[in-house]
C-alpha cells in the first residue's frame, strides 16, 4: 500500500488574499510555509507581504512547499536560548544599572552622617 503523495503548492505564484485563504482553507499547509512556522513558533505577527517578499530572494526549489501532516507547537532549542538571553541583558539593564547622581548624594551624606 503506497501512501498518498502530500500536497504541495508554490507559494511564488501565490499573493497575500490567496495566503490568507489557504490559512483557512488548508491551516496544514499553511503552517508548512517556513517563514510562517517561524513567525508562529517566535510570537511574531505574520507579515504576508513580508512572506512573499522573502520567497522572492530564495531559490526556486524552496518555493514549493509540501503540506505537514503534523504541526509541531515547540520552538526551536536556538529560539529559547534568544529569548533567555533576551531576558537577561534586560533584567541586567534593571538591575545593575549605575546608580543616578541623586542617589550618590544621598549616599554619601548618609555616610557622613553616620
């Protein structure tokens, strides 16, 4: 029994009313857009125009995509590092900022009054 060949669909060909159908119409295969799953799995917006944009700077053999049959909800090991890093050098900024100049002087008339 051979199993049945999975759907595919250039996306070059495509515009963003026919993305946007296909998001409805076949969410497996839109899903299976590369760009697309990366925005999803990262919590960015998806951009249509920007998909399309950026299918036009790659080869032709990447332009046709086969339609998953399984979409994974887990981002990438590298994406979760980013987002940490992310984190820290954010929580370093709040943290371990200098203190203002105000807090200086209140520092050091708090010593000398001491």
């Amino acid at each position: 029994m051979h199993k049945p060949r999975p759907r595919e669909v250039d996306i070059s060909q495509m515009n963003e009313t026919e993305l946007q159908l296909l998001k409805t119409q076949d969410p497996f295969l839109y899903h299976s857009i590369p760009s697309i799953k990366k925005a999803k799995l990262s919590a960015h917006p998806i951009d249509h125009t920007k998909v399309l944009q950026d299918v036009a700077t790659q080869p032709a053999s990447d332009h046709i995509i086969s339609r998953q049959t399984r979409v994974s909800t887990e981002c990438h090991a590298s994406l979760a590092i980013e987002g940490f890093i992310d984190e820290i050098l954010l929580d370093d900024k709040l943290f371990f900022s200098p203190p203002s100049s105000s807090n200086k002087q209140k520092n050091t008339k708090n010593s000398r009054a001491a």
